[in-house]
C-alpha cells in the first residue's frame, strides 16, 4: 500500500482525469443497481397482473439504463485510459532521467535488459493497472456494498445465505495472492534477463556471426525464453486452479439462495418478481467476487512492477552536485591529484592507491602501464565518472567534487576506447557536445581530427545518416568523428583512451600530426599504446597495481626507471631498438 501511495502522488495532476472516471464509474454501478428493481416491476406489476402498460413502461427503462451504461461505461474507459497513459508518460520521462543520471559504477553492477524491462514492462503493468484494475477494484467495492445493502432490503433470510459466500471466496483470493506474487517477481526478473540475452545478441551481432556461434546464442536465448515459459505456465496453474473454486462457491451459493427462495415462493411469502430480482443482485454480489479475482493478479502483478520502478527511482545517485557547488571558472588546465585512492564498489582491494601528481597547464601526459595497472581508472576521475574513495582532484586549485559536474564536463573533451555514435547524421554526432555549433565550427574539428575528407565523399557529405552505432563506417572513421566531436569542445583538458587504437598506421599519423597542434595549449591525458605517443609526451606516468611508480619525460625514464624498460619492452617490443637509437 506504501508503494501505491507513493504510485499515487504521481496520478495526482490528473485528478480532473480521475475524478471524471470516478463519476462515470458511480453513475454505471447505481445504473446496474437499480436495473433488478425495474425488471421486478415488469414481471410483478406487467405480467403478473397482465398490465401492458407496465411492462412496456419497465422495459423502456430498462432500455434508457443501458444507454445510460454505454454512455458512462464510455467515459470511464476512456478518461482511465488517458490518465494511464499520461501517468506512463511522464513515469517512463522520469526513469530515463533517473538512468542518465546514475553513475559509472551504477551501470557497471546493472544489466541493460533489466533498465529497459523496467522502462517497458514494468511501466505497463503499472499502467494497465491504473487503466482497469484500480477503478475496477473501486467499483467491485461498491457493487458488493450495494448488493448487500439491496439484499437487506429485499428479504434479510437470504441475504444471510448470500453473504456466507464472501469468506471462503476471500481465503481463496488471498491464498491465490499469497502464493502468485513471488511468481511475478521472478517473471519480471526473467524477463530482464531475457532482455539482457536479446540486447547483447544485437549489439554484438558482429562478432556472434565472426565467431560462429549463432547456434549458441540461439540455445542460449532458448534456454532463458524456456525460464521464462516455466514460471508463466507456475503462474497460470495457481490463476487456474483459484479461479474453479470461486466459480464453485458461486454455484454452491446460487443453488442455496434458488432452493430457500423457490421454498418462500411457494409457500407465498415471496414473489417470483422478487426472487429474479434478488437472483440478479446475487449475481451482482457474485460478479465484483470474480472481477477481485482479476483483479488481485493484476494488482499483484503491478505491486511488483511498481516495487522494482521505484526501487529504480530510489537509487542513490552516487555522482552528484554537492549541495553548494559551483559552477567551474574558465579553466586553464593545471590538475593535482593529492593522495588519490580509488575502490569500486564490492571490490576488495584498490585500483587506485594513494595516487600524487602535480601536471601544469598545457602539459601532454601519457599514461602507460600493464592490463590492470588502473590507467583508466585514472582518467575516469578526473570528469567525475567515479568519485575518489579518499584524496582530492584538483584542476586549477579548485576541488573537482565542489562545482557541478555541468560546468566541470563541459570544459574537459573525452574522447573513449569504445567509440560511441548514436543514429542521426554525421553532423549531430560531431555537434553532440555543442548542438548549435555553426556548420563551419563542425568542419574545422572535422579538418582537425582528419575526418573532413572521407565525410565528403559519402553520399550526403555531413547530413550522411549514420546507422545505429555508426554501422557503416569502419572503426577508424568512428574514432575520428569521436576526435572531432571531442575537439569541437575546444577543451582545456584532453582525455583520450586509446584514441588512435582503431585507426591504420596512415590515418594515425595524419590524425597524431593534429594531435600534436592542438595539444599544444591544452592538459591531455594520453593512455599509451603506440610508441609515438610515449615519445612525444612531456610527462609519462607509470602505473603499477595502482600507485605511480614512476614519472618523468621518455628519456629520464628509460635511464632511471627499470619498470619503464620492462614496460617497453612487454608492449612495444621490436619498436625499443627505435627508441634506443633515438
């Protein structure tokens, strides 16, 4: 109930929506109500006493009910409708910019099905609740109330009969509850996985087809889609097996409610107009019986979506402003690390420990180290993807966790090993940073980053529509896009993870020729894996099981430092006799 409560505060700027359901549900259910008093009158006052008169007069209102049934039974729908459906809206909106607003290691622990069965899925099985099964909750309410209370008024004796049905048809409703709720947890959470099976096998569709293993993923989909089919069938046998026995408490109460009525009937204490009408409210008492039925599937169902939407909307946003940030001057580039120590969340040991550098503005640092050294650990700190377990980040004097991470990220260009396009145009993946940068800003980092050229000679030029993750253009042109959208920026920090990785020894050289200009009057932060990078540099970090073990410029390195040598040696190989002549 705390969860639909909370559910509520958001349907609440639509209450004009709610109410006018609400209305249209009261004036169908006193619609129903009244109906057996009118087919009572026809059959004790018309036919009965042979007045055609009656019976045309019942009938005629019994016609005007059913109009008025339909009418409400139409503005109900649809106005529940339209409230759903902009709770889903706005819902949907607010899980998307909770998702964009977690952090790095948020996304590291989290599944990408499971974030969109809950953006999907989730979503509509609280909607689809909110459209039907809550009015219909409300409405099965008052039908009972209002049977009950037209039963009293009719014959008491029977009344007591009727309502014996009520309490075994709860116990069954509750055990059914009691016994299906876990089950759409975990057909939720299969479901995610699912998902997640799914998303992997598109996005890596490539390498599936290179390894041959697309029988593999096919018997690994099974396998999960089989997990799936289990639990829904579990689901579908409780449902199955509850459902009979309220249909038999039913039938149990009909027999007993026609047997003691007919008894009455004959005996003359009771009308036969009578008794249809208070078999019908018995069949009203029945029915809110079986929509409770219903409803409790739908209702278990949504508690359990609703429970994971907001355990979602609960998550503590890690990466976030301090509540008197400010926003980051016009930086110059200068960054300290002071005492820097990194532990990711469930680790056991550190990746970064105690790191301590000063690099001055305008300095080119390049970060070398083995797999796991912490290398990108290091950058990641520095734009606050991660927040630093102990020490300070400092870029000119001033505490990166003290401005707002807007101002900070705006100012610092990235540019990661995984080279990310979204589907759109060349043009909007260059200007992402920047979306009213002018067409010529976007041609001058295209130039830059060496990417001007090959952008021409597509069929659209800088409109050319990307595929999605920019299929259609080999690695190497995704990786200078990425370039030129980092450029674009014109920051006074540069990151770049492996940024010429994917490119040939050509295209390299082309895009390090205009690495080494613009690199000239900016911070960057270079993670190593050529030679030339080493070379060039004016600082190089050595990481080691994540402390510095040595910094300085190539030549000091290699005469000092016998790690840099091994380093060298182990990732550059041949390449060494090169620098060594140098």
């Amino acid at each position: 109930m705390q969860l639909f409560w909370r559910m509520y505060t958001y349907i609440k700027p639509y209450w004009l929506l709610f109410v006018g359901a609400w209305i249209s549900l009261l004036l169908n259910n006193a619609a129903n109500l009244i109906s057996p008093m009118f087919l009572r009158t026809i059959l004790d006052e018309g036919i009965a006493k042979l007045q055609i008169e009656q019976v045309w007069y019942g009938t005629g209102l019994l016609i005007g009910l059913a109009l008025i049934r339909g009418v409400f039974s139409f503005t109900q729908a649809y106005w529940s409708e339209k409230l759903s459906q902009s709770f889903a809206f706005d819902l949907r909106n607010l899980l998307f910019e909770k998702i964009q607003s977690l952090s790095f290691a948020y996304h590291d622990r989290m599944q990408a099905g499971q974030l969109m069965t809950r953006l999907t899925s989730d979503v509509e099985q609280v909607r689809s609740f909110i459209a039907s099964a809550l009015l219909q909750f409300i409405s099965a309410i008052i039908m009972l109330i209002g049977s009950i209370v037209a039963l009293l008024s009719m014959n008491w004796r029977l009344t007591i009969i009727a309502v014996m049905i009520i309490p075994p048809a709860m116990v069954v409703l509750g055990y059914f509850m009691k016994v299906v709720r876990p089950m759409f947890s975990t057909i939720q959470e299969r479901l995610g996985a699912l998902n997640s099976v799914l998303q992997e096998n598109i996005s890596g569709a490539r390498l599936v087809k290179a390894f041959g293993r697309e029988s593999y993923e096919v018997q690994r989909f099974a396998q999960r889609n089989e997990s799936l089919l289990e639990i829904n069938l579990k689901s579908v046998v409780a449902m199955s097996s509850s459902f009979p026995l309220i249909f038999l408490i039913n039938n149990l109460g009909t027999w007993a409610i026609l047997w003691a009525g007919g008894s009455q009937v004959i005996g003359g204490e009771l009308s036969i107009g009578e008794l249809l009408a208070f078999n019908t409210y018995l069949s009203l008492l029945f029915q809110p019986l079986f929509m409770l039925g219903m409803i409790a599937a739908q209702i278990t169902r949504a508690s359990v979506s609703n429970e994971r939407i907001f355990e979602l909307i609960d998550t503590d946003t890690e990466i976030h402003d301090a509540p008197d940030a400010i926003t980051m001057p016009q930086i110059v580039g200068a960054v300290t690390f002071e005492r820097v120590s990194l532990r990711y969340a469930g680790a056991e040991s550190k990746v970064l420990d105690a790191v301590d550098f000063h690099i001055p503005a305008g300095t080119t640092v390049a970060i070398l180290g083995t797999t796991g050294s912490g290398k990108s650990s290091l950058i990641n700190v520095i734009p606050r993807f991660y927040d630093v377990s102990d020490g300070h980040i400092r870029i000119d004097g001033i505490d990166v966790r003290s401005v707002t991470l807007d101002s900070l990220r705006s100012q610092i260009g990235i540019v990661l090993q995984d080279t990310t396009l979204f589907s759109g145009t060349i043009r909007d993946n260059i200007a992402y940073g920047r979306p009213d940068a002018r067409d010529d800003e976007v041609k001058d980092a295209a130039t830059k980053a060496q990417a001007d050229g090959f952008i021409n000679e597509l069929p659209h030029g800088y409109d050319t529509v990307v595929g999605e993750r920019g299929v259609g253009l080999s690695g190497g042109q995704r990786q200078r896009i990425a370039i030129a959208r980092a450029l674009l920026l014109d920051p006074k920090i540069l990151i770049l993870d492996d940024s010429t990785s994917a490119v040939d020894t050509e295209t390299e050289f082309k895009i390090q020729q205009a690495l080494d200009e613009l690199m000239q009057h900016r911070t960057s932060f270079v993670i190593a894996q050529r030679i030339s990078t080493v070379r060039n540099a004016d600082v190089i970090l050595i990481l080691d099981k994540g402390k510095i073990v040595g910094q300085g410029t190539h030549d000091e390195l290699l005469r000092e430092n016998p790690i840099y040598g091994e380093i060298i040696d182990s990732q550059f190989g041949i390449q060494l006799h090169g620098v060594h002549a140098d």
